[in-house]
C-alpha cells in the first residue's frame, strides 16, 4: 500500500511538473519583487511606519495654536432685564458666539522632545520594516537553492537509472548467450526498481520544494512558475572565507535590527526628558473673541422716556462684542509624586531597552558564529566529499569492468553503483549547503543575496 501510495504522488506530482514547463521562468530577484510587493507581514509593517509618520506629524502639530468657536441659541421666559435696565416680564431669543485661541510658549521642552521622540520611533519601525524584508528574503533564498538541490538529485537518479539500464541490456545479451546466470540479470531489474522509486522520490521532491516557494511567496499553485537555474560559483579547495568576527563588526553596523534596537533607546531617553519637563512651569498665550444678540434688545428713546423697535442684528453683534489676550502660567508644586515615579519608570525603560539592544547584539553574533560554522563544516565536507566522488567513479568504472566480464557477481556491482550515487548526493548537498552559508554570511556583512 505505501508502494501504491508513493507511486500514486509520484503521477500527480509529475503531471503538475509537466504543466509547470508551460508557466513563467523567475529569477530570485523576480522572487524577492513578488514578495516584497505582496506578503502580508510586510504590509502590516507598511502600515505600522505610516501610523508612526502621522504620530511624527501630529507631535509637530502639537506647537501650533488651537483655534475654537462656539455658538449658543438661548430661549428665556419670564422676568429679563433689557437694555433699559429694568426687569420686564418678556420672552425673548438670543443668539451668542465665541473664539477662543490658546499656545504654548513653553512646558519644559515636552513638545520638542516629543518630536525628537516620535521621530526615533519611526526610524526604528523602518528599521523593523527592512528586517522584515530581509528575514524574506532569506526565506526565499533558501527555498530556492532547496529547489536546486532537488532538481540536481533529480538528475542524479536520472542518470544512474540510465546506467542500469544500460547494464541490463548487456546482462539480458549474456543470459541469453549463456555466459551468465538468470538471477543476475534478476537481481540487475530489482535495482532498477529501486532507482526508479529513488526517482520517483526525487521528483517528489522537486514538486515539494516548489510548493514550499510558492507558499512562502503566498502565491496560489494555479499562478506558478518554473525557477532559473542560475550559473552557481566553483568551489575550490584553497578558498577562503571572511572571518565571523569580521562579519559581526560589519553586522553591527548595518544590520536593521541593531539599528531599530539602539533607536528605541535613543527614544527611551528622549521620553526620559519628557517626564523630566513635568517638573517646570508651562506658560501659554490665549486669545478670545465674544459677541452676541438679543431680540428683546429694543431701541430706547431717553428723551421721552419710550422704547421702539429692535436693535438691529448686525448693531448688536458690532456693540457687544469684546476681545482680549493673556498669558498663563501653570506651576506644578505637588502631584502626589507622580512626576517622580515616571522618572524612575523611564529611566527603567531606558535600562530594558540596553538589555535589548545587547540581547540583539548577542544573537546577531550567535548566528553569525553559527552559520560561519555551518559553511566552513560545509566546504569542508564538500572538498573531502569531492575527492571521494572521483575516487568512487574510478573504483564503479573497474567495477563495471570485472562485472561485463563475470569477475564479480550483480550484488557487488550494485554495492558500488549505490556507494558512488550516495556520495554523489552527499556532494550535491555539501555544495548547496555551503553556498547557501555563504550567501547568508555576504548578506550579514552587507552584500545583497544573488545568484
């Protein structure tokens, strides 16, 4: 049944590889656009440095003077006094507005502060927004030579399929001739079973790798593509590679996410000197405008003694209005200590952020050591890896030999073919494994990741 079932994914899989010929051929750099453009994280942390712009905007705003208006629509009954000064039973309607305008001239550098404050903030969230982006790209990057990896050991299979093929033809040549034994000939189709099934694996997981790409761009299967299989570097075996202490003292400079840490510091004691401005007086500059009317308003007469008519809207708007400016000063003398426990909270602030930011620092250098590690085991397996590769083929070549002529049997010749495929894999996988280290340790010391 588990036969059945390999072989069954191994026909879907394979008939999706055939559609995938007819799709669109992408770079890594068609890649890295693609998701960039499109990933969901990366337009949160879009979003995210444009809610900061506007808090930037906003806390330079905060210095310019407010201006305010109101309107009021009274309705009175009863005894009024009016403009003749006496108290009449009279209903009447009026209508009053205001303008009022207030500044602060100063408040112990909050509002600079803050600016200075906000303004780190949204540098640090850019800072996350480009960390986030290059955490994607590695990603990718990864998903890629995966692909190429699997598409390498693809040929493997291939290609020593070929040659079993080619061994029982001139097996089946033999038995039929009578110079060797039908069990070998047998045994010569069972391997060749098994490398089919090998191939079948190895198809698999090409088609795998492609899905793990197209679910890490968050691209559906009905839009994909086929991957360009770039001209990877030569591995040579007096190669160097820069030191991991040379990478970190690059790292530490350019990496986004010790820049965004040391940010948040610079921002924690720029809040620091906030809470510090509490302590001093605020002084404002208001302004106001007032004016209003009345209909029980009348026009009097004081020759006579009578009242006629209404003052006029627009009299009563110019004759009542008045006006003025002033200055505020607002002196903090005791608020239950509540300037002073935000100072020692700040100040907290500020030393979590420096555990941070050396938190950062540490596993920044731990990653380096690892994958600097990680690529030298690489490089170093790949160059002993490489001299067995050539030592194998030589070994199945005079293997091959002594077989055609019957002086080994199929079961030592298949031991042969199986050690020279395996290590050939072992190669494949070295390489890929040490070009991927690599283009990570490029990437920490600032070089942009190609292929």
């Amino acid at each position: 049944m588990k036969n059945l079932l390999t072989l069954f994914l191994g026909i879907v899989l394979s008939a999706g590889a055939v559609n995938l010929q007819a799709q669109n051929v992408w770079d890594l750099q068609s890649c890295f656009d693609y998701a960039i453009e499109n990933n969901l994280q990366v337009k949160r942390q879009e979003i995210n440095t444009r809610y900061n712009e506007t808090l930037v905007k906003q806390a330079k705003d905060d210095k310019l003077p407010n201006l305010n208006g109101q309107v009021n629509n009274n309705y009175n009954y009863g005894r009024s006094l009016t403009n003749e000064n006496v108290y009449t039973n009279s209903n009447s309607v009026g209508v009053s507005g205001s303008l009022s305008t207030n500044m602060t001239l100063f408040n112990g550098m909050i509002l600079t502060n803050t600016v200075k404050m906000r303004e780190l903030d949204l540098q640090a969230t850019m800072a996350d927004l480009q960390k986030t982006k290059d955490d994607i790209m590695l990603g990718i990057a990864a998903e890629y030579l995966e692909i190429l990896f699997a598409q390498e050991v693809q040929l493997v299979a291939e290609a020593t399929i070929e040659v079993t093929k080619q061994q029982i033809e001139r097996t089946r040549q033999l038995v039929d001739a009578g110079s060797e034994a039908r069990g070998a000939l047998l045994e010569i189709e069972a391997q060749l079973a098994r490398e089919e099934l090998d191939l079948v694996n190895a198809q698999n997981r090409v088609q795998l790798a492609y899905l793990n790409l197209y679910q890490f761009l968050e691209l559906p299967m009905a839009e994909s593509f086929t991957i360009e299989k770039p001209s990877l570097p030569e591995i040579k075996a007096n190669l160097t590679m820069i030191n991991a202490y040379d990478v970190f003292s690059t790292a530490i400079n350019v990496r986004p996410e010790i820049k965004a840490a040391q940010l948040r510091v610079e921002s924690a004691m720029k809040q620091l000197e906030i809470t510090k401005g509490n302590r001093y007086p605020t002084l404002s500059l208001g302004g106001n405008y007032y004016t209003d009317y009345s209909d029980a308003n009348k026009i009097y007469d004081f020759s006579t003694g009578q009242s006629f008519g209404k003052v006029p809207f627009g009299d009563q708007i110019k004759n009542n209005r008045r006006y003025g400016f002033g200055f505020s000063l607002n002196i903090p003398i005791f608020n239950r200590f509540q300037v002073k426990n935000n100072i020692s909270n700040s100040e907290l602030q500020i030393a979590d952020y420096e555990y941070q930011l050396q938190q950062s620092r540490n596993v920044l250098r731990r990653d380096i050591e690892q994958v600097y590690t990680n690529a030298l085991a690489a490089f170093n397996r790949y160059i002993s890896t490489d001299k067995a590769v050539a030592s194998m083929k030589e070994a199945f070549r005079y293997t091959e030999e002594k077989f055609n002529v019957g002086m080994i049997n199929s079961v030592e010749y298949n031991q042969s073919k199986t050690n020279l495929t395996n290590a050939q894999s072992d190669l494949i996988q070295a390489k890929y494994e040490y070009i991927f280290r690599t283009k990570i340790l490029d990437f920490y010391n600032g070089v942009p990741i190609t292929l």
